[in-house]
C-alpha cells in the first residue's frame, strides 16, 4: 500500500501533538495513555498508529498479555483492573459513538452515561478531561491516518 498523500499541514501537525502530550502529561499515567491509544487504533483500524502505540507500549513496559487482550478486554477477567476497564469502555463510547438510542432527530451516537459515570469514579475531573482529550487526540490520529493511507512504519507522515 502506498500513501496517498504525506502532506500535513505543519500547524496541524503540531497542534495534535501538543493536544496528545498536554492530554498525557494531564492523565499521568503513560501506560494506560498507551492502551487507550492501541485501542482507538484498533477499533479505526489504524495500522500506522497500532504500529507506533504497540512500539511505545512495549518499551514504556506495558504488560504483553494486556496487549495481546486489549481488542478482548471486556472478556479478560482480571487482566485489566477496574480503572483500565472503565478507561477502555469510554474509550470505545467516544471512538464509536453508537452508545444507544439517538437523542436527537439527525441521528448519531452519543456516549451512555452509565459509561461516563464510571470512567468518573476512577478519574475526577482533571483526568476524565485529559482522557478524554486524549481520545480525541488518537481519533483524530487515527482519521488523518487512515484517509491518507500511511502504512505501519512509515516515516514519511
């Protein structure tokens, strides 16, 4: 696969990386940044990200079995504590945004609150927004991404 373009705007660029490190440094805890990143790369199917976040996971020293069960985490048992969990699920209601029925005549998603209410008994507000920033940050990743076709590994992006 070859990309359709490697042209990114410079200041766009920059802005997602700043949103995605303030969002880390916010979250204060880079394994699980990595795992919320590896799983919105998944569900995008992002093979450039999957790629780049499974690099950085494994070197920062996230657990192998997490990584090899992260598309599986809701089935893992206690491979994931409750805050991963809660992390993950609301990961997967902003990357999806298909939580329920629409509240709203133009259709769309939106992120149930039985899911938001967990991520915020294991986050108070200063982190849920991090985390959520950073959700934002990898979706947005993951879009510019995909619709360029950037293959894994490429350094030209």
């Amino acid at each position: 696969m070859t990309a359709r373009t490697t042209f990114l705007a410079d200041g766009v660029r920059s802005a997602l990386r700043e949103l995605g490190a303030a969002a880390k440094r916010g979250l204060g805890d880079p394994a699980l940044a990595e795992l919320v990143q590896i799983r919105a790369s998944q569900l995008n199917r992002c093979a450039f990200c999957l790629d780049l976040h499974l690099g950085i996971a494994r070197k920062q020293g996230v657990d192998e079995r997490q990584l090899g069960l992260l598309d599986a985490w809701e089935e893992a048992g206690d491979v994931f504590d409750a805050r991963e969990r809660a992390a993950l699920a609301l990961t997967e209601a902003v990357t999806v945004l298909t939580g329920g029925t629409s509240r709203t005549r133009s259709g769309g998603g939106f992120v149930p609150d039985r899911v938001y209410e967990e991520a915020s008994r294991h986050f108070d507000a200063a982190a849920l927004a991090h985390l959520l920033g950073l959700i934002a940050a990898i979706n947005s990743w993951n879009r510019l991404m995909v619709g360029r076709r950037i293959p894994p590994g490429s350094d030209d992006w």
